[in-house]
C-alpha cells in the first residue's frame, strides 16, 4: 500500500533476507574479514553468531554472490532439531546427492565420493548451517566427523556455521564439543548497529525502491528509532514499514517524531496482547457426572430468544461439535444401559430425558450466540477486518 503512496519501485522494508539490501555496518564489516580470513584457511569451522533479526542469512547470501561456482561448490542447510542421520542426509541433499532410502553410512560415503570428485576438479567445497543453534550435540558430533575427510593432506570440506547467541554459549561452555571447538579458526558476533548508522541504514534501503526523498525524515527520529529497536535490523524494519504504512493512509510528506511514538506504542501493546493470549489458559468443559442414575438439581435455564434469520448466501452457524458429541456418546451410554437392564424403573429414563432437555437447549444457545456474532461481524466493514 505505501509502497503505491509514495511511489517505490518494492518493499523497502521487507523481513526475508535479501542480498540486494546488504548495508555494511561496522559489525559487519569485521565479520566478513573474519570469513575472509576463514575461507582463505580452507578448512575447520567458521562460526557467525547474532541476535534474531541481525542480519546473519543476509550477509551470507550478499558473501555467496562473490563465490565463483568454478571455484567452490556451496551446500546450505538450514536445521531444525535434526539427530545425526536426519543431518547427514540433509547435508547430502545440500549437494544434489540422492541418498533417499539410504542408511547414514551410506549417505556418508555418497558425501565423500563427491567431496573427493570436486577436489580432483578443482572445487573446494563449503557447507553452511544455518540456525545451528537447534542441533543436538549427536548432529554437531557429524558435522566434526565430516571435517575429518581429506584427499592426502588436503582438507576436503570447510563449514560455516550461523546461530544465534545461545549457540555461541553452547560451543564455549559444553565439555563435550572439546574437539569441534579447537577446529573452529575464525569467529566473530554479530551486534547491533551503532545509533549513527540507522540513518544510513534506512536511507540506504529506501535509495534501491527508487526513493526521491519523499517522504522526508525528521532527522530526530533516527536516534530515537535506534532507541526503540536496539539497533537491530529486522526490528528497524518492522518499525520502518509501520511508519511508512501510517504516513500513506494519513497522507504525511514527512515522517515525525509524534508517529514514531504512536507505532512504538502500538507494536508494545500488539506484544503485550500476544503474551496475554499465550498465557490465556484453555477453555475447560465441566465434565458431566454420569455416576448418578438420577438428573442433579439445577435451575431452569431461560428459553434463549430466536435466533434471527441467517443472511441471504451465509451457510447456518453450527454448533461446538466436541460438546454435542460428548453429550450424544452419554445419551447414547444410558440409552444402551436401559435397553440391556432387566428394570426399567423410570429412574434412568428420566436422566435421558434430562439430558437429552440439555442438549437441545445448548444447540439452541450456540446457534444463538453464534448468529449475533455473525450480525456483529457484517456490521461496519468487521467482517473484512476480521
């Protein structure tokens, strides 16, 4: 929508990582001297650790645009919580190996003969994991043993690994990764942006959708932009695109300090709603007592008023399927009980009845409360926001 506003030729703010909007901070420019200085190694372990939203897959994907295909052969993976074997077809898949059906053993070598083949061709071969924090221990333990492959003394495979912080505590603390830690030659993390730089870093963004200077920026919102997001890239982003997405539909030349504070105050209170319904426990039935053969005391429930007539085209509202069938399973439970039982004494008849009152009237509720939200919704365009 602002896009068309104000006249871009793309998303300036886009979450996916996407090598055409690498901007080179200071952090990250050491971290591609230190993968220089890795790669030049050709071989071990090269580690890139950042925050969420560092920009960590961005500057990979910006570094494999430099890479000569005639001289080296990339592999990506990007882990979930994968054991041994899962990683290690993965791995083979990375390459074009076709190892389905195969045990590891067998996908190992698959990964060896080519690893072999590319360096009798002159290939050097890099693997890059990416979220290595969600690897089992069993899967970091694969990736050191694949590091072992050599022709002669040549090192036959170099990897890049990328996880966020708690990997980077993980290969420090864990006393099992000894042997993965001491092949590790280059390291660096990834930190945020320098207040100077979100500036830079917004305009450098907007620069490549064709921007023109419209809208302006108040040069006073940039360090409070800083401020808001942590110098975080991704999170500069989101706050980015809302401040463009409000300046198209209140029609604004110039972003300002004033709605910086509105989309600051709404992205908290989004978050604050989120965490509410992630702790909102779950909707809990009564469970009906069956062990009576006489129906509880209860109130008499009031008659709910008739449902109004659905729309014209809109299907009837239908009612909690897992209610209704726990209801129909009991009336159905009792129904067998008196068909089987050598007394009818009335006393089990009269708890199918009650219940059997109950379900109809719950029906009835449902379908009640369902229709009005179904008028609410049609009411004022809700039913589009909805």
């Amino acid at each position: 929508m602002f896009d068309q506003y104000y006249g871009f030729s793309g998303r300036p703010f886009q979450l996916t990582p996407d090598p055409n909007f690498y901007f080179e901070s200071i952090t990250h420019r050491k971290a591609l001297s230190y993968l220089g200085y890795g790669m030049a190694q050709g071989e071990g372990f090269i580690v890139i650790t950042g925050e969420i939203g560092s920009g960590k897959s961005t500057m990979v994907a910006h570094l494999m645009r430099k890479v000569d295909p005639e001289q080296m052969t990339v592999g990506q993976v990007v882990t979930s919580n994968l054991d041994g074997s899962e990683l290690v077809h993965l791995v083979a898949q990375s390459f074009g190996l076709d190892v389905a059906g195969q045990d590891k053993a067998s996908a190992l070598g698959a990964i060896e003969t080519f690893l072999h083949e590319e360096a009798r061709d002159g290939r050097r071969c890099l693997l890059v994991v990416d979220e290595a924090q969600n690897l089992s221990f069993e899967a970091l333990e694969e990736l050191r043993m694949m590091s072992n492959f050599q022709l002669g003394s040549h090192p036959l495979l170099q990897q890049l690994l990328l996880g966020q912080p708690e990997f980077k505590q993980t290969l420090a603390q864990h006393d099992r990764l000894e042997q993965l830690r001491q092949r590790v030659i280059a390291a660096h993390h990834l930190t945020a942006m320098e207040v100077q730089e979100v500036a830079p870093y917004i305009e450098h963004r907007l620069s490549l959708v064709n921007w023109k200077g419209y809208p302006s920026f108040d040069p006073k919102i940039f360090p409070k932009i800083h401020d808001a997001s942590g110098g975080i890239p991704r999170r500069v982003n989101q706050i980015a695109t809302r401040l463009l997405l409000m300046g198209a539909v209140e029609q604004r030349s110039q972003i300002d300090c004033a709605m910086l504070d509105q989309v600051v105050e709404e992205m908290a209170r989004d978050s604050r709603s989120e965490e509410a319904q992630e702790r909102k426990p779950a909707f809990s039935r009564p469970a009906i007592d069956l062990s009576s053969t006489s129906a509880p005391p209860r109130a008499p429930t009031p008659a709910p008023a008739p449902a109004p007539a659905p729309k014209q085209g809109s299907s009837p509202p239908r009612p909690n399927d897992d209610e209704m069938s726990d209801l129909r399973a009991a009336i159905a439970t009792l129904s067998r009980a008196i068909e089987g039982s050598p007394r009818t004494d009335g006393d089990l008849a009269k708890r199918v009845e009650a219940l059997e009152t109950r379900l109809e009237e719950q029906e009835q509720s449902v379908r009640y409360l369902l229709q009005l939200l179904i008028e609410w919704l049609d009411k004022d365009g809700r039913q589009k926001a909805a």
